[in-house]
C-alpha cells in the first residue's frame, strides 16, 4: 500500500513540479491530464430471469475510478507519459479514519462484514508508464516502449475501456506515420510467466502488423487493415495453449458533431474478420479418443452499421441500422472450433447498453480477453437506432436490439445437434449532457427481454433483465 501512494505521490509532483521547472527555460511542453467518472449502477435478472426467484439478485453498486498524469517532453523528439489509476465501489475501503464506537460505520466495507476487505476491493495501478521517440533518424518513425493505450478503429479487435476501467498494454507499438496513413507494428506481453513459482511456459503475447489510411484526405472515410497475432503457452482447462491470427479490414466515416453533420450526412462502418490457428484438445472434443491432438481455429466476424443525419436548426437528428455477427460452432465433434474468439474489445455498449452479452459465455469452452469463445452458437444482434444532438450539449436516444443465434443448432456429443432458440430483445434508452468541454453527465435504462435460447424454456422465468445506470464524467487534458 505505502509503494501505491507514494507512486501517486511522484506522479503528482511530477504533475506540479515540471510545468514549474520547463517554464523557467521557457520551452514548457508538459501538461497534467485527468478522467474522474463515478455512476450508480442496478441490475435486476441477470443470473435467474426470475422477478420473485429466491434469493433475489436486484442489486446497486457505485463504480468509480480515478485517474492522473502527465505528459511532456524529457528531450527533443522524446517524450514521457506516466499515470496512476485508482478504481472501486463505494464503500469498499475504510474512508472512515476517526474513532468512533462498534456501532458507527467505522468499517465501510462491500461485503459489509465489518472485519475483513471485500473481493471487490479497490485497485491502485500504474496505468500508464511509457517513452516515446519521436522522428527517430530523422525519419516519420516513432516508436512508444512502456505500459500503453493502443485501440485500433473501432475496437472490436483491440479496444479501450473508458466506462470502465480501460485497456492498457505492456510493450513496443512503433511506426511511420505520414500524412493521411500510417503503418504500426506491436508486441505486447499480457501475461509473464514467474519462473519462482512455476516453470511452465504460460506467456501470453499479441503483435502484429496495423495500417491506417484518409481515403480521399477523408472524405470518404478511414480504411484500416490489421493482421493481430496471439500466442498463448497455458493448458489444463480442456482447450489449451491457442495460436492464430486475425486478419481483418474496417471501412468507416464518422458523424460526432453538428460541424460533421453538415459536411456529409452520411456516415458508415463495416469491419470483417477472419481468424486462422489452432489449439491444444485436451478434453477430447473432437471425440476420436485423444487429448494430444490440435484443433483448427477458424471465426469470423462482420460488424456494420449506416447512419443517416439530418440538420434542422440547433438539432441534428440520426437514424441508424447496424448488425453485429460472431461465428458459433455448429459441430464441436469435427475438429474445427468455427466461433469467434474475442481478443481485448472495447465491450462497452458493443451489444446494447446493458451488457449482458458482455459477460454472457454462449456454451463456449474457452475464454481470451473479455469474451466468450470455441464451441457454441455465435450471436448475432441486428439494432435500429435514433439519436438526437441538441447545440452539441444534448444528446439523447433509443436503440433496439434483436439477439439471435449465429447458428441455429449445435452438436456437442455423439447425438444429433440440438436447436438453439433466439435470445431476446432489448430496448436502450440514453441521454447525455455536456455540461462543459470537460464535465458530463450521462444516463441508460435498458430493458432486455429473454427468449428460450437465454432461458431454456419450457416454462422457466422469463422475466426482463433490467440495467439502470447514471454518472458524472469529469476530463482534463
């Protein structure tokens, strides 16, 4: 605890001292950057379905996190970012320093045991840790080293997490950028192997290659092609030590302000992707009697959307349909795993508001990043869309959702496939306010409504699986 604080401590006078000290040489370039956001959260129905089940599961919580930093020039053409992050729930550590009796809330804890911390305890990190070379030989190569932020388009692939926690990476992300595109080449290390402890290999990397170019000086949008690697050395789970790649592509023109909106009225994405690999059958799925075999990797995955703006006065009005389609596998018994494997997305709002989908594991047997995997049946998620943007201060709008199978029936066994039904609805309902360029406010109601492939059916609970959130988000930068 005592290094936590005192790396807040040194970022902190970093933040202070270094405006002071690169102001008397009168060349300061430094600048302290900040993300404050706190929100009260319900949920309601996410684990039974069930409105009068028992125990209940409707319950509140208030995520927070906080975070500082700076950034600035250590040299010329060498820049430093350094952050701390903390990040919790209300309540989940003693605030409360005073003495007081066994009677007053001196022990503020989650869990509300008055005695020992909750396992949603918070958590202080260095978030951010990196150096950046600039125009290295003289060249339009830069290269950053260090703990990092690294999103790719749209995050479908590699994302950030803003209304969570965020993504960050340990690393090298080095390039050329140019005018109008740019070409990237990773290695991240997620997972290290500690030799003391154990001397099996469970490293777990990802690299590869991204490449970002205007069409038009962006008039007709961004094209990005990727190809992303990952390796992962870890078994014992029945599918073990995955390796392949992702290849993919994303088209998009994006519509974020009135300014945007009177330039062109249109805007659009559409991102495909293709995963080749293979990973260790260490539960005999394929049922030919043995566990050293390999199984082939092969997902897909499409997601779109078209959006149409409309200016009227101080209002610009947008009306929207997208898709979203993750592979499933139909025959967990071929030798092939067809689903999608879920990298590190941006999951947020990916697949309504609510997330369920999110943290939903589809029958999947293998877990990377935040999301499901393997053998199951995909979900594809069709939404039509409005939204409304007042003076660039108001905006407020209505999503529909429609949850299906990718694939309408699975074989897991020697028996024939069973049928997967549909999953539901939802409805999102949001509104945010800018109440300055560095304050918002926000809030969600989402209603999914589940169908027999969540419930089983045959006369389970079926009742609606409701999220309420509100917030406030605070920015300097």
């Amino acid at each position: 605890m005592y290094r936590k604080l005192m790396l807040t401590v040194l970022v902190l006078g970093l933040a202070v001292a270094s405006p002071i000290a690169m102001a008397e040489e009168g060349t300061s370039k430094w600048h302290v950057f900040a993300d404050a956001q706190a929100r009260w959260d319900r949920l309601e129905n996410y684990f039974d379905f069930d409105s009068n089940g028992s125990p209940q599961d409707a319950f509140s919580f208030t995520p927070y996190r906080v975070l500082v930093g700076v950034d600035g020039e250590l040299a010329n053409n060498v820049s430093v970012r350094i952050a701390v992050q903390n990040s919790g729930y209300w309540g989940n550590q003693t605030p409360f320093l005073s003495g007081a009796s066994v009677y007053a809330p001196n022990f503020q804890h989650l869990d509300g045991d008055f005695v020992s911390q909750s396992g949603s305890e918070s958590n202080t990190m260095l978030y951010n840790g990196s150096i950046t070379l600039h125009k290295m030989f003289g060249s339009k190569i830069n290269a950053t080293v260090g703990r990092q932020e690294t999103e790719f388009g749209n995050g479908l692939i590699i994302g950030n997490e803003p209304f969570y926690n965020g993504n960050v990476f340990d690393g090298v992300n080095a390039g050329w950028d140019d005018d109008g595109w740019a070409l990237h080449g990773f290695f991240f290390k997620t997972s290290e192997t500690n030799p003391a402890v154990s001397a099996a290999h469970d490293d777990h990397t990802i690299d590869g290659l991204y490449y970002t170019n205007k069409l038009g000086d962006g008039k007709w949008g961004d094209l990005d092609v990727y190809a992303v690697g990952f390796q992962d050395g870890f078994e014992g789970f029945g599918v073990g030590a995955p390796h392949f790649w992702t290849f993919g592509g994303l088209w998009r023109q994006m519509v974020n302000s009135k300014a945007d909106a009177e330039k062109h009225n249109w805007d659009w994405s559409l991102e495909v992707a293709t995963q080749s690999g293979d990973v260790n059958d260490e539960f005999d799925l394929d049922g030919d009697g043995k566990t050293s075999d390999e199984l082939n990797l092969g997902g897909t995955i499409i997601e779109g959307w078209l959006g149409y703006n409309l200016v009227h006065g101080n209002m610009v009005h947008r009306f929207s349909a997208g898709v979203y389609s993750a592979s499933g596998d139909d025959d967990a018994t071929d030798g092939n795993l067809d689903g999608w494997v879920n990298l590190y997305p941006t999951v947020h709002g990916r697949l309504g508001n609510s997330d369920f989908f999110s943290i939903l594991n589809q029958g999947s047997s293998y877990v990377i990043g935040f999301g499901p995997s393997g053998f199951g049946p995909g979900v594809t998620a069709w939404n039509l869309g409005y939204r409304a943007n007042v003076n660039d201060k108001h905006y407020f709008g209505v999503k529909y959702w429609n949850f299906q199978p990718t694939e309408d029936s699975i074989k897991t066994g020697s028996s024939s496939k069973v049928s997967v039904g549909d999953f539901g609805n939802e409805f999102d309902f949001w509104y945010k306010y800018a109440y300055s360029e560095n304050v918002w406010f926000f809030a969600n109601a989402s209603v999914l409504s589940p169908d027999d492939g969540l419930t089983g059916g045959n006369g389970a609970p079926d009742d609606s699986v409701t999220r309420f959130y509100a917030g406030i988000k605070l920015m300097v930068d």
